[in-house]
C-alpha cells in the first residue's frame, strides 16, 4: 500500500510534459487514475449543487467560523496558519475553538494541543465537526454577544492581563474549504508557493481538490513557503489568483525554524545551528516533505539526505530497519555518524517507535508560521484583513 500511495503521489507532481520521464507502471495507471479524476469532478460538482442550491442545508454556528483550506493535498500550512490565528485572537481575549476531523494518529492535533496549550484555545477533534463544536460549546459555553466580540475585536491586539474569558468567542475550522457542511464566514486559501497548482489534475490523477476558479469563494489567500520561491514564480502565482479575482489580498508566509529537541528528551532546546556541518538524514510523513528538505538545507548541513514517506504514515518496525540501513549508508560515504531529523508531526504521530532508533541522534524540528512583509502585506495587514471579515460577519449576524 505504501508503494502505491508513492506511485500515485509521484505521478500527481508529475507535469503532463514530463510523463515520458515516469517508469511504465506508472504511466499504466493514468488511464484509471483519469478515470476517477472525471468521477471525482462529477461528484465534487454535485456536492456542491446541492449545498448551494439549498437542497442539503448548511448549519450556522453560533460564533464566527474561520475556515482555513487549501486546493491542493499537503504542505500548504493549513495547521500552522490555525494556530497562527489562534494566538491572534488569544492575544485580543477571544476564546478559539479549532475543529479538526483528526486524521491518522492525530497529529496534527496533538501538535496544536501542545503549543496552544498556554492558551484560551480549545481543541475538538472528530469528523463530524458540528457535532464536535456543540459539545464543546455545551462544555465551555460561547459568547452569545455580537457586541462584546466587535468591542474586542475593535481594539487593537495586545496580551489581555487578568483572568481570560474562558467562553468560545469564534471557531476555527481546520482544513475547512471543501467542508460545506457549516457556513463559513471567513475563507483563508493557503497555497503551496512550491506548487500551487500541482499538475492542474484533480484527484487522484493530481493534487488538486478544487479547480483554481474556486479561489473566487476566497476572503484572503496566503502563498505559503514563499521564502523558498523565486520572485518571479510568487509574481505568476498572484497573477492567477488575481485573473480569478483582482480584489483579493494576497500575503505570503513562511516557517522559521526556531529550534530542535532529542526526541529522547523533548524538554530539551537546541539551536538550529545544532545541525551545521553535519550529515543529515531528513525521515517525514507528511504531504509535501520537499519543504522539509529544503528548510533543513539553508541551515547549512554538511549533506541532507532524505526517506519520504506517505503522509500520516505510521513508523513502522520495518522502517526503521530502513532507516538505520540508510544512516549505515551515509556514515560509510561520509565517514562520520549522521543524525536523523523529523517534523514536529511525525514526533507527535507516534514518539515512542522513534525512541527505537536507540544509540542514534534523532531531533525533531520546530517552526512556527510567520507573514512574511512581501508587497506590503504584513502581519498587522493580515490582522486588520482578518478583523474586518470577522466585524462583517457579526454585523450580518445581528441583523438576523
């Protein structure tokens, strides 16, 4: 199974120009795998007919909901800009809750957890997300007031001293664009700078959830890894999103490493320079682990060699025979010990089967989300951006 989802996955980056290049078991499956593309759009095309059509109801939340999607799978920063907004709205006393379906091992959701956790953010995890949010509201309460919310929202940012409101103030839905189901008030489209359209197939024959033109449901799009493309290649990205249309704010975000820690010891605090002319085995499971890569690249290893795996893949025995096969490899090239890098997501996935690795160097990288001041959008645009959206919305809500 793994095998497979590396085929479909290679085939899903692979440029229609460049499909001679893939090996024949490969190019065997584009026949099938355009197939279910067709049956996907049909599908993807009547799901939303019948949610905007009115025939399958939406449900209103009580609160404000901030959606934050993408259109294509993996490495767009859905999960860090959550918890990026989260702060924002903990540092103007606005409780968050964030929604999140849990997907294989939960780790996103533990990730959120252990960061927010110095914080008013709650966090339900479960598919059924309006479900999740009514016991969570049962449990914590919500502000039911449209006025105390603009009032907080009206001032400007800045840590709330004394006891903090505890209620749920507004919902962030995580990996909320395709989730129809409840309204959203707020739409933020993060977008892979490295790849933002894929192959500009739908899945599975590409990457892509959604057509481009969705982007026109977009309040604010954000071009992630954007310190990792060229300026020309951000400047064609903008021009797309804004021949869909022209109004829309673009921002760009990065990941700024901030430090490492043993996995042997997570209280631990290295700096990123901990890796410097060191060989470097980068082990991730996650949606687009060319990112990973190349953020562990410009801190200035001596080598970065890489075992990419399916995203929310579990570690398995078999895998770690795998990867100390591979350090054993690059200790005979190099002729020193390397060390293993990981993402805070596959730590969180499942720390104890890392901890099998024993007598080896295994850091687990940290990076937390920021606006980068590109164009003259900074974070302050961002968070002005953000609350205008979120004021209108509950204008919307008091008329009703």
């Amino acid at each position: 199974m793994e095998r497979l989802k590396h085929v479909v996955t290679q085939i899903a980056i692979t440029p229609d120009c460049r499909l001679s290049e893939l090996p024949l078991l490969h190019r065997s499956l584009l026949p099938l795998l355009s197939l279910a593309s067709s049956i996907y759009r049909f599908s993807l095309f009547l799901r939303r007919r019948l949610y905007f059509s009115g025939l399958v109801h939406q449900r209103r939340l009580p609160v404000p909901v901030i959606s934050v999607g993408n259109l294509t799978w993996g490495g767009n920063g859905k999960t860090p800009m959550v918890e990026f907004i989260a702060r924002l709205l903990d540092e103007a006393g606005i409780g968050p809750l964030i929604l999140t379906r849990g997907y294989s091992g939960g780790d996103e959701a533990k990730m959120l957890h252990r960061h927010l956790l110095q914080t008013s953010a709650r966090i339900g995890v479960g598919a059924n997300r309006i479900a999740t949010a009514a016991s969570m509201f049962e449990r914590h309460g919500y502000v039911n007031s449209c006025d105390t919310l603009s009032e907080k929202l009206s001032s400007p940012y800045k840590s709330v001293s004394g006891p903090k409101d505890e209620r749920i103030g507004v919902v962030i839905l995580d990996d909320g664009m395709q989730h129809w189901r409840v309204l959203h008030d707020v739409e933020i489209v993060m977008l892979n700078g490295l790849m933002p359209w894929g192959n500009n197939h739908l899945l599975p024959r590409g990457p892509l959830r959604e057509s481009p033109s969705a982007l026109v449901r977009a309040d604010i799009v954000v071009i992630h890894h954007a310190d990792l493309v060229p300026d020309t290649q951000l400047r064609m990205i903008e021009s797309t999103v804004h021949n869909i249309d022209a109004t829309l704010p673009v921002f760009h975000s990065r990941m700024a490493p901030s430090h490492f820690f043993e996995v042997k010891n997570p209280h631990s605090r290295l700096s990123p320079r901990t890796v410097q002319n060191m060989v470097v085995l980068c082990v991730s499971a996650i949606g687009f682990p060319n990112a990973f890569a190349q953020a562990i690249s410009k801190i200035g290893p001596l080598h970065v060699d890489r075992l990419d795996f399916s995203d929310h893949h579990l570690i398995q025995a078999d895998d770690i025979e795998m990867i100390t096969e591979r350090l054993g490899r690059l200790k005979h090239e190099f002729n020193v010990e390397a060390i293993v890098v990981v993402t805070e997501k596959d730590y969180d996935r499942d720390p104890v089967i890392l901890k099998q690795l024993c007598c080896l160097k295994v850091l687990v990288l940290c990076s937390s989300l920021q606006i980068m001041p590109l164009s003259a959008w900074t974070k302050e645009n961002f968070r002005m951006n953000l609350k205008k959206h979120l004021i209108d919305s509950l204008q919307e809500m008091n008329k009703k």
